[in-house]
C-alpha cells in the first residue's frame, strides 16, 4: 500500500525534532454541495530541526514514532 504524503504549511517548530503541520483539504457538503476548507493539524518528525514556521513542507505516513507522531517531512517547497 502507498504511503499518504501531504502537502501543508508548518505552524509550529517550538518542539524539538517535531514540527505541527497544517493541512487543507476541500469537502463538499452531502446535501447542500457547497464546497469548504477544512484544516487538521498534523505532527510530523524533524530530524534537524530545519523547518520554520510559515515553510510549505511535503509529510509522508511512517509507522509511528511516539504516541501522536505518525508522519516525517520529505522536503520543503
């Protein structure tokens, strides 16, 4: 199975090796099918600590690295 990469802004890099990634995605409403944004926050590895606040970063599922961390930045764009 391929692994889900994410495309997101870095909100957050105050943790260490960890950065919080905002990604967007649009749904559409079941009966009103008027389409909105939808953020979710996800915490990503950041093994060097390079990221900052404000980078567009690609994330790529992993298997897990502690409790709520299940994703590690690629590259930035």
């Amino acid at each position: 199975m391929p692994k889900k990469k994410l495309t997101g802004i870095v909100v957050s890099d105050k943790m260490q090796k960890t950065v919080v990634v905002s990604v967007e995605s649009i749904k559409e409403h079941p009966k009103y099918k008027r389409r909105y944004k939808v953020h979710k926050k996800y915490k990503a590895h950041d093994e060097n600590g390079q990221y900052k606040a404000g980078d567009v970063v690609v994330i790529e599922e992993t298997t897990p690295i502690s409790k709520d961390k299940h994703f590690k930045v690629i590259q930035k764009i």
